[in-house]
C-alpha cells in the first residue's frame, strides 16, 4: 500500500510512506519526507526516513485498528548569506491508528503518533555537538490516503 499524508503539505513538506503486510495481521511500513523552502535571506532543506512495525489488533494488516512501533532518521539544513546550520536526529516513537477501506482499494488512514529523540547532532558555523539521551516528547496526529492493491 502506498500513502500521502496530505496536511503535511500544509507546513511545505512532502510525506508518505509504503506499508506492506507480514502477516496477517502485521505490517511493515517505510516512511519518507521531504522539506525544502527558501525565501530571499534563508534556504531550509531536509530529509526524514523511517522504519515501523504495526500489529493489527482489529481486522486484518492494512485494514483496521493498529499499535506500533517506529525508528526515525532526520536531517535538515538551513543556509543564509553568511552560514550555515543543520541538525540530525535519531527518534523512537510509537503510532496508534485506524484504516479504513474506502472502496475497493482507496484507505483512509487516521493516527495519533508519540516521538522521542535519543540521539541528536548539531552545527552552526564552526560550531557543532552532539548528545544521546532521552529529548521531549513529541505528539501528533495524521491523516493519510491511500492506494493498496
């Protein structure tokens, strides 16, 4: 199955992901995104992958109540006339969602998601660091529409 998440354009960023079953009642799921902005003093770019495994406690794979899991990998840049500064991020996170079968193979997909950082990494001009340990919790909520076949 192949997902958009189209209230992430919203913010300028491309996002979707590929989810394939395992089970019958488990899923893989690759997810990617995408950032690029600029006005006329900053650039700001970036990339985000991740990886998650989803147990279908309602229904079957693809279709239905789910929980799961998910490592993620992101970097952004950001460039003006002067320098520049990007970061790098490691999370672990967790996903509770619905899947609803629209038709013969159109999916709406409903979730709320909950992310931590446990490794991060920055730079500004000649200055840089980097930590592992446990960051702020992050929330969200996201709605996907999708193709399976």
């Amino acid at each position: 199955m192949i997902s958009v998440y189209p209230t992430s354009f919203l913010a300028g960023v491309i996002a979707g992901e590929y989810e394939w079953a395992t089970d019958i009642d488990r899923s893989y799921a690759i997810q990617v995104s995408a950032l690029g902005a600029s006005t006329t003093d900053v650039s700001v770019s970036g990339l985000a992958g991740g990886l998650s495994l989803r147990k279908y406690v309602e229904g079957t794979a693809l279709d239905g109540l789910y929980l799961g899991g998910a490592a993620t990998v992101a970097y952004v840049n950001a460039k003006d006339a002067y320098e520049s500064a990007s970061a790098a991020v490691v999370a672990l996170g967790g996903r509770a969602g619905y899947k609803l079968t629209l038709g013969a193979s159109l999916v709406l997909d409903l979730a709320a998601t909950v992310t931590v950082p446990v490794f991060a990494s920055a730079s500004i001009g000649d200055e840089s660091g980097s930590a592992f340990g446990i960051g702020q919790l992050g929330a969200g909520f996201s709605v996907g529409l999708g193709y399976k076949w």
